[in-house]
C-alpha cells in the first residue's frame, strides 16, 4: 500500500504545476473522480480544515488524502512522493546557483519580476477570499502598515498572537453555534510532539536551520506566498537575492512551494548541503502535517465553534497583511529597478488578469524579457 500510494502522489509532484490551488484541483480529478479512494463531501472537509491552520495546504490535504487510505503509513507516503520531485529540482538549482553565468542571471531578473506579478494577484485574490467585512479590511490595513515599519519575524509573529486574542472576542465570523451531541478530541500526543518541537525551537539545538524552517512551518497561514515573507525574517546568513531566486524558482517547478526550503537549506549549510536541504525541509512542513494528523478526524466540530471561525477570519486577514507588506519589502524594492521592470510587471500582471495564460507560459515570457533586457 506505500509504494502505490507514494507513485500515485509521486506521478502528481511531477506535474503539478500552477500553486496550491491548481494543486487540489489535480488531487480532486486523480483520487476522487478516478481512483474514488474518497467522497467528495471528505474531500472538501479536508480542503477546509487545511484553510485554518498553519502550513501547506495542498500538501496537508494530500497527507490527509493518504491518512485516510492506509493511516500514518499512507500519509508519509503521500507526503514524500508529492515532494520528493520539486526536493530534487530545487536541491539541483542551488547546487548550480554558484556557476551561474550572465544569462542565467538574466534569467534570474526576469523571474524576480514574475515573482512580483504572482504575488501582487495572490493579495488580490486572498483579500477578495478573506477581507468581506469592514473589519476585516481594516484588520488587513493595519496589519500592512506595522509590518511595513516593523518588517520582522517578531512583528509577524506578535501580530497574529493579538489577532488570535482579538478574534477570540471579536466575532469576524457569522458562523452560528451549533450543538454537537459527537464529543470528539483531537490527537493529544501529535499535538503534544508539535508544541513540544516548537518551543524546542527557542532552545539552543543542535541545528539551527531546523528551529528557523520549523518555526516558519508553524506560522505560515495562507500558503505558499506567505513563506516568503516569515523565512526572510527568521532565517539568518542568506541574502534577500537569494530569497527572491529561490521563489521564483519554486514558482516555476512542479509541486509544493514550499520546497523552497529545499533551496535555501542547501545555502544555508554549505559543508553539507544535501543535509542542509533535507532539515529544512522536513522541518518546513513538519509543523502543518502534524497539525493535519491532530485534527483531520474532528474537523466538523472544530469549524462548528464560533470563536474558532472568528479566530480563523481575523488570522486570514491578517496574513494578507503581511503579503501585501512583503510585496514592497522585500520582492517589489529587489526586482523593480527600472522604467522598463515597471512596464513589464504592468504588462504581466494585465496578462494575467485577462488573457489568462498558463502559468508556465508566463514564466516563458518574463524569462524572455529577462534575457533581453540583460543583453540591453
């Protein structure tokens, strides 16, 4: 049962380009129209679930896809054959980064600025998703602007503890209570180990690179655009550079965004850099998938509570928040250095919004334009 379930996420990780989103569409065609393995309503609740906690969400909901095929055996198996291909693709590209010639940096100027088109439609799309309400709004607003004087993980990090207490109070969801005579808990001890390694990540351990990637694993609400901004805060020793590289890298290969991590492990540890890749990796989506392990069996009580939609509401606004602020800083100030990046940017994100291409073939042309201008 592992190695059917591992080639069946691993033929997925090969071709699943296009984000999270195009993600669980991939998954919905392959296990619930074809293979049946799960109902649609079991899809769905697990789609939702993955909304209102930390971490990857296409990869939570393939690690719940496996859980509920053959239990912890067939999450792993999930988890590693839809991540193994884009681990591999992006260990590759930062074990080249260093012999990189003038058109491959080119290039790389030119996928900086298709990561600015991305992540300008990803707060659009993510405030039309998750800013409804007035307050809403205004949680996003003055959550761009804190971040935007006080760009830091602690900032972030402050920031949805108070959005977590005020949506405790405050009700930014109209979801109404309802009486459940199910009695179900999640799973203490998974629980347990993921409040176990986090505050373990403030102690001195033995490798740092697994406390930053672990701690941005656990605070990452909203996907894979929102890692960007949390590891640029946390992670020490790497450029802002190499930051933007490696997104837009992840943007243009198949499977989980959150293989960035895969590429900035291996800089971050250059005596090892397989292992580098490795730790960070598996600490990056640690956190969510213990998380999905805790609560998949309880997710109709869960969403049930009021104060837990509320929470969950005022969490999402403000982690657009922080993209928007992480659009500025540090994507759109490292990209844009010129007339000519602006109109591109422009021209894209129009592109993107009306013509609607695919996303491979937007990244063929800013690659394009990249080299172009490079040669200009």
């Amino acid at each position: 049962m592992f190695l059917k379930i591992f080639y069946q996420f691993f033929l997925l990780g090969c071709t699943s380009f296009g984000g999270p989103a195009a993600h669980l569409g991939f998954f919905k065609k392959h296990f619930v129209d074809n293979l049946k393995w799960l109902s649609n309503e079991r899809y769905a609740s697990m789609i939702s679930l993955s909304q209102v906690l930390p971490g990857p969400g296409s990869s939570q909901v393939g690690f719940a896809i496996g859980l509920e095929r053959a239990g912890i055996i067939g999450g792993i198996a999930a988890f590693l054959g839809f991540t193994l291909p884009s681990f591999l693709l992006m260990l590759l590209l930062a074990l080249t980064a260093g012999q990189l010639s003038g058109s491959a940096l080119a290039i790389i100027d030119g996928l900086k600025l298709f990561a600015v088109v991305i992540v300008a439609d990803a707060v659009l799309s993510m405030a039309k998703s998750f800013c409804k309400t007035m307050a809403l709004k205004i949680v996003t607003f003055t959550a761009t602007l804190i971040l935007l004087f006080l760009p830091s993980l602690n900032a972030q990090v402050g920031l949805l503890a108070v959005l977590a207490v005020v949506g405790y109070f405050y009700a930014f969801s109209n979801v109404p209570s309802q009486q459940s005579s199910q009695h179900t808990f999640p799973n203490w001890p998974v629980l347990a180990v993921f409040i176990g390694l986090f505050l373990l990540t403030f102690a001195a351990l033995p490798t740092q690179i697994f406390a930053e990637f672990y701690q941005a694993g656990a605070l990452v609400f909203g996907g894979g655009h929102v890692v960007l901004p949390l590891l640029q805060s946390s992670v020490e020793n790497i450029q802002q550079e190499t930051f933007l590289t490696a997104y837009a890298a992840a943007q243009a290969i198949p499977g989980p965004m959150f293989t960035i991590a895969s590429f900035l492990g291996a800089i971050a540890e250059q005596t090892n850099p397989v292992l580098g890749a490795a730790i960070a990796t598996l600490a990056i989506f640690l956190p969510g998938l213990l998380l999905m392990w805790a609560f998949h069996q309880q997710w109709q009580s869960l969403i049930a509570l009021p104060r837990f939609a509320s929470i969950s509401a005022a969490l999402n606004a403000g982690v657009v928040g922080i993209l928007a602020a992480a659009l500025y800083q540090p994507i759109w100030q490292s990209a844009v250095h010129s007339v000519l990046d602006l109109v591109a940017v422009v021209a894209g994100f129009i592109a993107l919004k009306w013509l609607k291409p695919a996303i491979w073939q937007l990244l063929i042309a800013f690659i394009v334009f990249g080299l172009i201008s490079g040669s200009l």
